[in-house]
C-alpha cells in the first residue's frame, strides 16, 4: 500500500474520522521520535565470558598460523 493509496482512502473518511486518523498518526510520530538513541558503546563488554581465560597473544598467533 503506497501513502496515495491511504490518502485516498482518508478522503472517504467522515472529517472527525480524519481528525482521529491524524491525531493517531502524530502519537505514531511523537513515540518514534521519543525513542532513545542508541549507542554502539552499548556493547562494550558483549561476549567477554567468551574470551577469559584465552591468551590473546597465542590466540593471535595460531591465526597467523593458519596464513601459511
């Protein structure tokens, strides 16, 4: 469905239909706009359990191994 295919649609609307429609649309809008923001530092620290008790140096080095 394309925005001309609601407009028309709106346009049957009674003008009280209309004004729900469009007081319905701006609590839309104004719950999007009022999302926060999010962040990738959010993910600092994501998955670190993983990683304990890896050395980094060998992990790094088997890697590079792994090149040739």
């Amino acid at each position: 469905m394309t925005v001309d295919d609601i407009l028309l649609k709106a346009k049957a609307l009674s003008p009280a239909e209309r004004k729900e429609l469009l007081r319905l649309l701006n609590e839309l809008i104004a719950v999007e706009e009022n999302k926060p923001k999010r962040s990738l530092f959010e993910l600092a620290g994501l998955g670190k359990e993983y990683w304990e008790g890896v050395d980094s140096d060998a992990y790094l080095n088997e890697l590079r191994d792994e090149w040739d």
